[in-house]
C-alpha cells in the first residue's frame, strides 16, 4: 500500500482533502474483489458516496497500472527456458509461455476502435483471456 500512497494521483489538487489511500483500496477491493458487489453496497459498508467508490476505484486502477512496469516483467532467456520446461513437463506443450483460462477481462470504457466488438453477454466491454500461446523465438 506504501508503494500506491506515493503516486501524486492521491495527493488533493483543491481544497477537499481526499481519503486516506487505505479508504480508497478498502474501497476499490470491495467492488472489485467480491462476487457480485456493487457501487451501493460499497456506500453501505463503507459510508461513503457513490461518487467516491467511483473515484476511488478510478485511483487505484490507475496508481496499480502505473505500477505494473516495475512490476510486470517479460522474463528473460533463462526463465523463459524454465517456464517452457515446467509447462512441457505437465501438459506435453512445447515452447509455450503461458495460457488463459477464459475469463473475462472488463474494460472501463469501449474500446477506440471496433468498439462493438469489445461488448460482452452482458453487456459490457471486455478481452476475454482465452488460451493463448506464447512461443519462444527459436
């Protein structure tokens, strides 16, 4: 949590101060980390407004995705190697780096371009993470 609270996003450009970084990933962890919670039952257990589970959430994602660089690394020649052996080893794939299992990503907003074809079942944009391959170069 130390790491977000230092991304100026938390700091109070007017004269209302924000809330403390932990109100704000309490917040964006209800409504994003349990099945089926919504923006009213974060105002109902956290006592806060509409308006600032939407800000807060808007925060966080942002503070999180701004960190993901020093984070989030493509691995190198050594650890691809180990990652291809292991996924050799258990499911008989060559080369591979990885998969997804299908579930659905949710986008805050439709997509730049083709849109349309971004909206999900139910009505929202999303990436669905199917099983994907990545192949080492040989």
């Amino acid at each position: 949590m130390a790491v977000l609270a230092d991304n100026p996003i938390f700091l109070s450009k007017g004269t209302k101060p924000q809330a403390h970084v932990k109100v704000q990933l309490a917040c964006f962890l209800l409504r994003y980390g349990t099945r089926g919670s919504d923006i009213p039952n974060v105002v109902d257990k956290m006592d806060v407004g509409e308006g600032s589970v939407t800000n807060h959430s808007r925060r966080i994602s942002r503070g999180v995705r701004e960190l993901g660089p020093h984070f989030l690394k493509w691995p190198d020649d050594n650890r691809q190697a180990v990652i291809s052996d292991n996924i050799e080893a258990k499911s008989g794939l060559r080369l591979c780096l990885g998969s997804g299992d299908g579930s659905h990503v949710n986008q805050t907003s439709e997509p730049r371009q083709f849109g349309y074809m971004y909206r999900n079942r139910k009505q929202r944009f999303s990436v669905r993470g199917t099983t994907v391959l990545a192949h080492i170069q040989v």
